[in-house]
C-alpha cells in the first residue's frame, strides 16, 4: 500500500513563493510517476506538473517558468516550488503517484492560498 502526505501549503502574498513536499511510503516510489494536481473550488482537477523516472518533467502551461518539480528517489519525496504566485494559483494541491502496474495513489491535499 502507498501512502502520500503533502505539506507546505499556506497563505502567501501575490508574487510569493512556496516549497511543497510530498512524502510517500512504500518501496516503489523510484520506479513511479509523481505528479503534482490543483484543484480550485467549483473547477476540475489539473495537472500541474509531472516527474517520470527519467526525470523527464513536463508542467501545465499556465505555471512554466514560475513552478519547478523535482523528487529525491533516497528520501522517497517529490517537491513543487512555486515562484511568482498569483492570486489564480489558489487551489488544493494534490500528490499523485503512478507505477508502472497502471495503478494510482492520491494525497489528501495541502491548500494553498495566493492573496494579499
């Protein structure tokens, strides 16, 4: 069984920045996907960023150049900092884990507030 755990979230000023850390238990986390997710209220959830095996990282538009992910295989965590925050990136923030067994794990969230 994998379990996420998101923190780092919190109130930030526009054209702030914020450190989000997932941790997850379990041995597979190496040979998975990471992703990062939002969601706003009354919006679907979106991808925000991904980070495969190879380190290949692809973001959503709307945060290239201002988010970077990245993931530490020996600590078993994935990171997003976020740079330049803007008042539209409030949302809740979702750790996603693939393996490569086509299975997915979630995260309860981190809230992240963009607002002056």
């Amino acid at each position: 069984q994998v379990h996420l755990v998101e923190s780092g979230g919190g109130l930030v000023q526009p054209g702030g920045s914020l450190r989000l850390s997932c941790a997850a238990s379990g041995s597979i986390f190496s040979i998975s996907t990471m992703s990062w997710y939002r969601q706003a209220p009354g919006k679907q959830r979106e991808l925000v960023a991904t980070i495969t095996t190879g380190d290949k990282i692809t973001y959503a538009d709307s945060v290239k150049g201002r988010f970077t992910i990245s993931r530490d295989n020996a600590e078993n965590r994935v990171y997003l900092q976020m740079n330049n925050l803007k008042p539209e990136d409030t949302a809740r923030y979702y750790c996603n884990l693939r393996n490569p067994f086509g299975s997915t794990y979630w995260g309860q969230g981190t809230q992240v507030t963009v607002s002056s």
